[in-house]
C-alpha cells in the first residue's frame, strides 16, 4: 500500500502564540488513536518554531547556512504525518479530518504527496 505524507503548514506569525488549546490536543490525540488503530498513521509529529530552525542550502556550488527566523516565509512547515492509504482519496480524507480538528481562528495547509518507492 503506497505511503503519503502530509506536511502541516502553519503561518508562524497568525498562530496563537500560547500555541494549540488543550481542546484541540485532546481532538488531535483522539484521531491520532484513531487513524493508528486503523494502521494508517505511520509517524506524526509537530516541529518547533523556525526560529530554533537552521536552513542549510546547496547554490551554484556553495554552501550557505541561515538561523531562523525565516521572516521571508509566509507559511512554514509546522509538522508532518505519514499515512498508509490505498490511494491519494483515502490520504487526503484523513487529512481533511486532521484539518477539521482545528479551531476557525487556525489557517493550516497540509500538501499531501506520495512518498516515492524504491
């Protein structure tokens, strides 16, 4: 069964700085239970802000190294999942109900692709 994973992207500068309710964590934990009984979710976790990040990229035959903040960013990965679905329909529906555990005063992306085998 092919795998997907789903990065969690979050706008650093509109997301409560007190972070998630303890009503939305206990949501996510109860799908997160959910999706494990059901052998979907393979990993998940969320990621710190990117002002503890560090970027190191690869340019015309230089290496460059930046500390966050990434101010030029306007939405960061905030986290990831990685399902096992029957097909690209089933990992987006899990994925919309990942998204429908949030609070409206949330705006969260999630870009589901396949992981890509062998």
């Amino acid at each position: 069964m092919p795998r997907y994973l789903s990065m969690v992207q979050i706008d650093e500068k509109t997301a409560p700085a007190e972070g998630p309710s303890d009503a939305l964590m206990q949501r996510m934990g109860e799908l997160i239970e959910e999706m494990t009984k059901a052998g979907v979710l393979l990993d998940t976790a969320g990621l710190t802000p990117t002002a503890q990040g560090t970027r190191v990229r690869w340019e015309k035959g230089q290496l460059s190294v930046t500390d966050g903040p990434f101010t030029e960013a306007k939405e960061v990965v905030g986290g990831y999942a990685i399902v096992q679905a029957k097909d690209m329909a089933e990992a987006i529906e899990w994925t919309k109900r990942f998204l429908k555990v949030h609070e409206e005063h949330w705006t969260v992306t999630c870009e589901v692709r396949e992981i890509m085998e062998g």
